[in-house]
C-alpha cells in the first residue's frame, strides 16, 4: 500500500463544473503538496500546507491533519486546467512521498 | 528566468554507458532533489542535498550518483545505465525546509536506455 493514495485515478470534467481531487496519507507529515504537471511534463507546485486551507485564484486545497486527507477544488473549471495533479507528503526527517496522481481532462 | 535547468531534455542511452544530467538553480536555494518518475507511478527521490558539500540518499538511490560542490549545481551521474534507469528525471530546488516553501522543478530529462 502506498503511503500517499489519490482518488480519483482519472477524472474527465465538462468547463465550468467543480472538481475534487482527494489525498490520504498513511505518514506523519510536516507539509503536504499540490502538484500540477502538464502534458509536456513540466512540474509546478501549487500548495504546500500543514493545516487548514489555501486559495490561489480558483484553486483550493485544505488538509485535516486528524484524518490525514486533504482535497483540491477546482471552481469554474477550463480546458487549461488539464493535467495530472499530484498529491506529495514531506516530514522533518526529509522523507517525501508521492502519490501517483489524478489526470484530469476538462472538455470545452 | 530565475528556476531550476536541467539538461539534456532528451538522451538515449546504452546499456553499460555512463553520463550526467546537469541541474543548476539560481534562486539561491538549500535544498536540491533529484526525482525519477516512472509511467504510472508517483516520483521516487534518488538522492538530495541540504547545502553545498552535503548530500544523502533518498528512496532508489541505487545505480546513481550525485556531488553538490556548489550551491547552484547539483549533476546527477548514471554509471553503467541500465534499462531498469529508463526514467523522466526531475530535478528540484527549495529555500530552506520544503516546508517553508515549497519546490520549484526543473523540465525534466527523458532517458531511454537501450
């Protein structure tokens, strides 16, 4: 079993619905990510949070440390938010896990 | 454009031939990461540094090897490649803690060993 799970796996969305993608961690943490990479490969980092939640234009990423799960929203989806998003955990002892990600397909 | 470089984008690969993929950041950063990630599964960490002359393995550090003489470089070194190395390699920089602040990453380098 992974320590970092993502659901769902692929996620297909009409522009303009409400995405949830979800992340559960089986570790301690310091800090959990949000990945996005695009099909061109490109890694950027969208979040990093230890509590509570973040906004950065339509994205929103909160974290419950006490259930070990955290979700990024999508609002008002568009095509360019295509891509895989990818869900990371990091402790103090410099320990990082990945999960596999969740690709997501907004159609016009 | 401040971020992190790596180089090659693309490189093929003999079995048993060696090379290294260069990274360098100039935003300053600590800590520098290298990553491999293998199709439909999420990165693994090879190896990482905290600062110039300091460096640890990280999850697969197997069959790699890393130096970080300056703050900016840090070249990841594959000896006699293996098909089991057939990877997207990113690199990564971050100020201080990941914690802190976050990663920046790198292109990616795609190799294929043959």
């Amino acid at each position: 079993k992974n320590e970092v799970e993502q659901s769902p796996q692929n996620l297909t969305a009409q522009e303009g619905e409400f995405i949830t993608i979800n992340c559960s961690y089986s570790v301690g943490i310091s800090a959990l990510h949000w990945l996005q990479q695009h099909p061109g490969g490109g890694i950027v980092s969208l979040f990093m949070l230890s509590s509570g939640k973040k906004k950065h234009g339509r994205l929103i990423a909160t974290i419950n440390i006490q259930e070990k799960h955290s979700s990024l929203h999508i609002t008002a989806s568009h095509p360019r938010d295509s891509a895989v998003y990818i869900c990371a955990v990091s402790n103090t002892g410099n320990q990082f896990y990945f999960g596999t990600g969740t690709s997501l397909t907004v159609i016009p | 454009n401040a971020g992190v470089t790596q180089t090659p984008k693309f490189r093929i690969l003999k079995i048993g031939q060696s090379m290294t993929l260069q990274c360098t950041q100039d935003m300053n950063h600590n800590y520098m990461y290298w990553y491999r990630q293998d199709p439909g599964m999420g990165l693994k960490l090879i190896y990482y540094s905290v600062g110039a002359g300091i460096t640890d393995k990280g999850e697969v550090p197997n069959g790699y090897n890393v130096s970080r003489s300056t703050t900016e470089d840090f070249p990841l070194r594959l000896e006699l490649a293996a098909p089991s190395q057939t990877s997207v390699y990113f690199c990564a920089s971050s100020s201080l803690q990941v914690r802190d602040y976050g990663y920046t990453f790198g292109s990616g380098t795609r190799l294929t060993v043959v």
